[in-house]
C-alpha cells in the first residue's frame, strides 16, 4: 500500500517540475500582459507601477516554467527598487526550514561566501522544488535585506491533515461549488484514479495548505509578495478566499502567470502575464 505521502505526493495541485536551467534574468522577461479586470494591454513597467502601491501581492506560477521563474526574480528585484519591501513568502518552504533560513540570510549578510548547491543545503531546500529550476530566484531572495518566509505546512502537519480529513471554517473557501472544482482538478491532476477517501484527504490537504498560505501572508510584513502554485494563487479557489475568511477586508492583487493557451479571466485574479509553454 502507498504511504500516505506517497499519496499526498506534491498531489495537491502544484504541477510538475523539470530539471531545465534558468534563463538570463537580466531584462524585462518575455511575454504578454493582460489586465484581466478590462481587458487592457500592459507593459512590464505598467504593471509594476499598479502592483507597487499593493501592501500584499499573490503571485501564481506553473512549477516547470523557468520563465515563470525569471519573472518572479524580476518582480522582485523592481518592486524593492520601486518601495521598501516588508517580505517574500514561498510555498516552497516549509516552518521547519525557517530557522535555517534565517542563519543563512543572516550569515549572507555578514559576508559569508555561500552560493549554489551550498546555498541549497544551508536551508534544506527541497528535492521536490529542483534547484537548478528555482535556485536563482531562491539566491536572490536570500540575499535580499527583507525576510523570506516559509508559507507552507511541514510534512507531518500535511500527513495529520490528511488522517482527520479536517474541516476548515470559513464562509467563502468552503462553499460547496469551491470544494466541488478543487475536488475535479484534484481528479484530474491524478488521471481519474482517486478514491474517494483518498480524495476527501487529498482535499483538506488542499485546502489546509490554502488557509496556511493566507495566515502566513496576512501575518507578513507588508508590503509583502507570497510565490505559489497557480492553483493556490487562483481568486475563485484558493488563498485568496481564505484571506477573505480570515480578514474580509484585507487588501490583496493576484497576479497570475500562465502559459499562452490558458483561458483566465477575473474571476481567478487581477492581471495574467502569459509566457510560451515550458519544454519539458
């Protein structure tokens, strides 16, 4: 029989990741913009001049696409330029990695000679988020002067999730037609082959890393930009409807980035920067 992480995997709506190198960051990243309020056109310097004045920004990517990751580093690197930023969260980081770091960025900073691999073991960065895929954008964001705050659960708190199958409170995050899409892409995500005891696990994995994220990000200095899966990201399913739960009148922009082909529109966020499909 599988073990219950087998099961959870990174099942949970994250994507699949591949081993291919970084681009160059250096420049505006490619791709097109789109405002998905109006429809409107925008250029990378539009964008960050509506998304600078955001005390919190949730920024959604296709775990594989390396342009997706080359925007994010841009997007951070031009938001600190623009105004004093408060913080950057991952999911792909987890509490328990926190302390370690924090000993690294501290060291960073007095002067410690870490990059690369080194960097990677310093704070038990994660097989299952291949360095070579995110360790640019992880470099740049240890380096940086703000704090980068684990967003996720730890492994064990994923697998007591999973066991009790809890229910979370919440007035918009639990609506029956929410629970109902995350449960088909959850199926989908796994070819139709989920039980259903499986899938009601699967789910409150889900939706318990969802309500982690929003706490972490309403709890982070401000301004403050949280890097997740585009599932997690999305305004109609996810963390954005559990920041509704928790402090209904919180702020927040979502910035989705998709890959062309994708159908998106308001419902699942503020802008959408679209990128050519990741070759895998």
């Amino acid at each position: 029989m599988k073990s219950i992480w087998k099961l959870l995997g990174i099942v949970l709506l994250s994507g699949c990741a591949a081993l291919s190198q970084e681009a160059d960051p250096a420049g505006d990243p490619p791709g097109r913009i789109v405002d998905l309020r109006s429809g409107e056109a925008l250029q990378p310097a539009q964008l960050l001049q509506r998304l600078a004045p955001a005390p919190r920004l949730l920024v959604g990517e296709k775990h594989d696409n390396r342009e997706h990751h080359r925007i994010e580093r841009w997007l951070a690197a031009e938001l600190a330029a623009r105004r004093p930023q408060g913080s950057v969260l991952l999911e792909m980081l987890t509490p328990s990695q926190q302390a370690k770091v924090e000993q690294t960025q501290a060291g960073l900073r007095a002067g410690q000679p870490l990059s690369g691999k080194a960097l990677a073991q310093a704070v038990d960065w994660q097989p299952g988020w291949p360095w070579p895929l995110y360790g640019g954008l992880a470099e740049h964001l240890l380096r940086a002067p703000y704090p980068l705050l684990a967003a996720n659960l730890d492994k064990n708190e994923m697998q007591a999730v999973y066991r009790s199958q809890v229910q979370l409170p919440g007035k918009f995050s639990t609506r029956p037609e929410v629970r109902a899409k995350l449960s088909d892409l959850i199926r989908e995500e796994h070819g139709g082959q989920v039980k259903a005891e499986h899938l009601a696990s699967m789910l409150a994995v889900q939706q318990a890393r969802d309500r982690r994220m929003a706490e972490r990000l309403l709890a982070a200095p401000a301004p403050a930009m949280l890097i997740a899966g585009a599932y997690h990201a999305a305004a109609d399913i996810g963390v954005p409807l559990h920041v509704r739960d928790v402090r209904p009148q919180a702020p927040l922009q979502v910035l989705i980035l998709a890959e062309e082909g994708m159908k998106l529109d308001a419902r699942q966020g503020d802008y959408a920067w679209f990128v050519a499909p990741a070759r895998h």
